[in-house]
C-alpha cells in the first residue's frame, strides 16, 4: 500500500468498524440517501450513453459498493462488475441481494485499484466522498489506476452557499462547495465532462428543522 494511502489507516479501520456494525440496518437506515445515490448515477449514466448503454465499459469497478444498490446501474453499462467495500457485514449484505456483480473483493478500494492498474476504465464512488475530508487523495489514486481516457463518477454533497466547505454537526457527514471539487478535480488531473445537481437527504439542523441537503453527481475523464 502507499505511503498516501497508510496515512489515512486509521479513517480506513473507523469506516470498517462503523459500516460493519451498520450493515444489517442500512438498507432502512439509508432508505433516502442510498436512492438519490444511485439514481443519479444512473441519470449521469442515461445523459451520456442514451444510444449505447450496454456493455459500453469492458469493466467498472464500485468503490465502497456497500450493500450493492448502485450493481444495476452500472451492470447496464460494464460487462464485468467488482463491487469492493471495506467492511464484510456490507459485502455480505451485497452478496445476498445484489447478483449484478461478477466479483466481490473486502478491503480498501484505493488500494486494490492501485494493484489492478488500468484494468477497470468506469470507476464509481457513490456515497463515498462525504466520509473524507479532503479527497485529493481518492482522485489522485483513481486517476493513476484509470486508464488513458477512463472515466470517474462520483456523487459529493455540495454547499452552494458559500465558498467554505463544511462538516455536518450530527452525521460527521463533509459538505464541499463546488468551486473547490471543481480545483481538487484539475490538481489531480480529472477532466470534468458532466455534472448533475439534486436533492438528497434531509437533515436534521439544530433546534428541530430539517433541511435537504444539495449533492451533485459528477463524470470525470482521465484525458488521453
Ligand atoms: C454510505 S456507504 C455507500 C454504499 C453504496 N455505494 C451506496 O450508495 O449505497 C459507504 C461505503 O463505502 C465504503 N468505503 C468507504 N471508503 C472505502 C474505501 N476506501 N474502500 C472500500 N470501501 C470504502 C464503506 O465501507 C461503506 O460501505
């Protein structure tokens, strides 16, 4: 593993810990959230290849694939699929209820792309960029592991109102404005091809009001 990725160990072994004492309740659990998740993946995926949705990639790689919603969207579009999650209680929950995938793999996603460079040219990573703080590092890996034109689709709550990116008080949950998805995209060498805004989750804010969180679903390019 890379040095990059052995800083981050300890963010790693919380997510493991935490996603698999989640796993049996998820799918109630993130009911909402999980839906807008994966049905804008599928609408990125639908505005893009409309004509020739099948088997369009040889093979997409679903980073954090969790208990495998996202396995039909991009089954429509890859000929092989690898669902890879940190946490076994996930996978296990993906293995039972989501045949889409030819390949489950447990452990860090960053890393098992690193060891398969250029083999998977569709990556997905929905649901994944609000655990991390900055993700300069998560492009940076993909990009280097993508092949020469291969493409990145990510979702990432987005503050629209200001420049700061923030942290949710409850969930931990991280909120970047989208100027500065649009500068870390560029640093780590990601073309941006496509971006669909839209409503996720509501949240709860202090004092008892809910308030809908704006996420917006993102297809990057390696360039050529
Ligand atoms: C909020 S869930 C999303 C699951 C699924 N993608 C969905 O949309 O329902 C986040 C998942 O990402 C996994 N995860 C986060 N970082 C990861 C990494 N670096 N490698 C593999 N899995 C990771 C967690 O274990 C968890 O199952």
């Amino acid at each position: 593993m890379s040095e990059q990725l052995l800083d981050y160990q300890s963010l790693w072994s919380r997510l493991e810990e935490a996603y698999d004492r989640i796993a049996p309740i998820y799918n109630d659990h993130a009911e909402s959230h999980r839906h807008a998740g994966a049905e804008a993946l599928s609408a990125v995926l639908q505005q893009r290849f409309q004509f020739d949705l099948p088997g369009v990639f040889t093979a997409a790689f679903d980073l954090g694939c969790g208990t495998g919603h996202c396995g039909r969207a991009l089954k429509q579009v890859a000929q092989k699929l690898a669902g890879v999650d940190l946490s076994a209680g996930m996978l296990r929950q993906a293995s039972e209820q989501a045949a889409e995938y030819d390949e489950f793999i447990q452990g860090n996603g960053l890393a098992v792309l690193s060891e398969r460079t250029g083999a998977f040219p569709l990556v997905a990573a929905i649901n994944v960029m609000q655990l991390v703080e900055a993700p300069d590092m998560i492009f940076k890996t993909i990009c280097d592991a993508l092949p020469s034109g291969g493409v990145l689709i990510f979702n990432a709550d987005v503050n629209v109102e200001s420049v700061d990116n923030v942290r949710e008080w409850r969930s931990g949950h991280y909120r970047f404005s989208p100027n500065y998805i649009a500068a870390r995209l560029r640093a780590a060498g990601l073309a941006l091809l496509y971006c669909h805004f839209y409503d996720d989750r509501l949240i709860d804010l202090p004092g008892g009001e809910r308030q809908p969180v704006r996420s917006a679903c993102y297809m990057v390019q390696k360039p050529n």
